[in-house]
C-alpha cells in the first residue's frame, strides 16, 4: 500500500474496511465501530503489521473477525429478546435494494459471508482470499460456490450473474 506510518495507512484504507464491514454486519453504524476497533489493533501493532505483504488483509481479517463476534452476540441478544418476547432491533432507513443485499449476506454463516466480502466487494481474487482466510483456494472456491448458491435461493444472484470459478 506503501504507506509512511500508521496513521496515513489507517486513512488510505478506512473506507473500504468500513465498505466491506457493512457489508458483512448489514449496518453501516456498526460497521464504523468494527473498522475504528480493527484500525486501533492495526495501530497498536504497526511494527508487525507494517511488515506483511499485505497489511490491508490484516485490517480486514481482524475486522472480518470483528464482525463474526458481533453477529454471534447480535443472534444470543434476539434469542433472548424472542424468549422475553420483545424485539428491539430496529432496521436502519436505506434503499431497499442495498438492505436486501445487506441482508442477504449478513444472514451467511461467517466463512460464507467473509468470503462474499473479499471476493466481490473488495475484489479479492481466490488466492489473496485465502490468504486473507488462511485457508485453502479449494476452500475458497467451495465456499464461494456455497455462499452463491444460498445467495440464489433468496434471489439475490442469478446464475448468469457470477460465474462460480
């Protein structure tokens, strides 16, 4: 990314974390909150971090993570709240077209969702994934292949839309 220190790394990246973890979360608020924890890890860290070939995986992994936690929380707080028989959730305004997108991947299991994440809205191709994952390119691409397929049933993705390679 080349960038001199943290802090000009932490501004050069920021948008398309905060992009991606809405992505994942379905919230942009919380998505800010997840990037700014993952972008004060990557501070804390910028000795280690700024020594990786891709610094920017880091930042995305750990948010990646982040949000694996959130979701996680977010689904013991509604079994609790349908237990107690309330729900406080309410959904953020938005087009409805991105809340559906929103939606739709954020309802993945956390593999499947992170890998929807990297490959079409960062644009990660299958080996930067993996290496992101740290996991396989096979593992990649089954998992990609799994996550489209659940993205087809509620129809999200058409089948001449992404080809799955």
């Amino acid at each position: 990314m080349g960038a001199d220190g943290p802090e000009e790394f932490c501004d050069a990246v920021r948008g398309r974390l905060v992009g991606a973890l809405a992505l994942a979360t379905g919230r942009r608020a919380v998505a800010e909150e997840l990037a700014q924890e993952a972008l004060v890890r990557v501070w804390q860290r910028w000795d280690r971090v700024s020594q990786l070939d891709v610094p920017e995986a880091w930042a995305v992994r750990v948010g990646l993570n982040l949000a694996g936690s959130w979701h996680r929380r977010r689904q013991a707080e509604w079994r609790a709240n349908r237990r107690a028989d309330r729900n406080e959730f309410t959904v953020e305004e938005d087009r409805a077209a991105a809340v559906a997108v929103r939606e739709a991947v954020s309802a993945l299991p956390d593999r499947q969702r992170s890998v929807i994440v990297a490959r079409f809205f960062l644009g990660y191709d299958v080996a930067a994934t993996a290496a992101l994952l740290e996991c396989a390119e096979g593992t990649v691409k089954a998992t990609t292949h799994q996550a489209l397929a659940r993205l087809r049933t509620v129809g999200l993705v058409e089948d001449e839309e992404v080809p799955v390679r």
